[in-house]
C-alpha cells in the first residue's frame, strides 16, 4: 500500500471529510491543527465506515476511543447530552489524522453502536468506556468490565461518582476469601495548599 509522505494541511483534511460525510455532519471544525467532526448516534456507524472506505479519508486505524461525561462541563453550564464517545483516526496511507465526537442520545441509558466490526482495535477500548463510564456499545461481542473488579458497583470516571468508591475489599482469614464491605476512608481535602510569595513567577 502506497503512503503518502508529505502531510496534508487540517483544512485539505476538513474538506475531505466535508466531502465525503455531507449532511451527516453535524460540525466541523479546526482547532490547533487538528480537524474535529461531530456526528449523530444514528449516523455514528455509517460515517465511521465512510472514513474507513472513502478515497479521500482512507483512516485504516482507530487509534483511540474514549468516553466522556460532560455534567460539570463548564462550572455545570453545559445544557448538551452528558455522555460522549471521542475517538482518534490515523491515516496511515494518506498520512493523516481526525477526531471524530458522537453524544449518547439518553443520558440515563447511554448507548451507541460499536465499531468493532470496522476496527477490531475498538474492542478494549469500547470495553474500558463500558467499565469507567457505563456507556453501552451495541453490537460488540463481549461488552464486559476491563479494569474494574467483578464485583464492582457503578462507573468510576462518571463525574458523581465518589473518589473514595462505595465498597472496599479485603482478605477475610477466618473465612478464607476475598469480602467487600461498604468503604471506610474519610473523606479528605486532596488538593495541597500552596503558598507561593508575591513575586512568585515574576507577576505583582
């Protein structure tokens, strides 16, 4: 497969996906010379196999997928779905990259489909924004935790979700197994206070 060397500009990346996606297009932006497409669920798998197959787009690899919660987005201002799925095209042949957005239609139930058939590399990644955001992939083969323990209870990057947890585990002698027990760590500040002079950095 032939590969192009010299690095198309973000906005020669914009108008191919431009080109190629239409009205699926939802925005399309560049920001810091990378190029952001934002596409609706329903649409999600359709445009992510154009990216694939399109000519002019041609993104052979997922790099990245990612889940987001956006609640306190903005001090808690954001008025948009909560859920997002983020993922990252790499272009190998055309040597180009982009970042495509998607937002999960039901905030209380987040599904999208999976893109595993498209791009095997979706699997784990798919799986760790199941465990850490509860986000669900329709479609995928084995949609099951990847970091968290079995026995664990909810979604640990969800931004309501309690940096001490809600159980603890440990090693029971007298019954000889592994036990959880509601968590027992006191809440604590964790941010250090700083003192810094008044000329700290050259300001005044």
């Amino acid at each position: 497969m032939a590969t192009q060397s010299v690095r198309p500009s973000a906005e020669a990346v914009r108008d191919a996906v431009a080109a190629a996606l239409g009205e699926r297009i939802r925005t399309l932006k560049v920001s810091h010379d990378e190029v952001t497409v934002e596409v609706a669920a329903a649409d999600y798998r359709e445009v992510m196999q154009t990216l694939r197959d399109a000519p002019a787009c041609r993104f052979e690899q997922l790099i990245d997928l990612c889940g987001v919660d956006y609640s306190t987005y903005r001090d808690g201002a954001w008025d948009g779905p909560r859920f997002a799925v983020v993922v990252h095209l790499l272009s190998v042949s055309l040597n180009q990259r982009l970042r495509v957005r998607t937002f999960c239609p039901d905030d209380d139930f987040p599904v999208i489909d999976s893109v595993t058939a498209i791009w095997p590399s979706a699997n784990w990644y798919e799986r760790e924004a199941f465990d850490l955001y509860g986000i669900v992939f329709e479609g995928h083969a084995d949609l099951r935790r990847i970091l968290t323990d079995y026995g664990f209870i909810g979604h640990p990057f969800r931004k309501d979700f309690p940096l001490s947890g809600h159980v603890e585990m440990r090693y029971d002698p007298e019954r000889r197994r592994v036990i959880y027990e509601p968590v027992t760590i006191e809440p604590r500040e964790i941010t250090p206070r700083i003192i810094r002079e008044d000329s700290y950095g050259g300001l005044h």
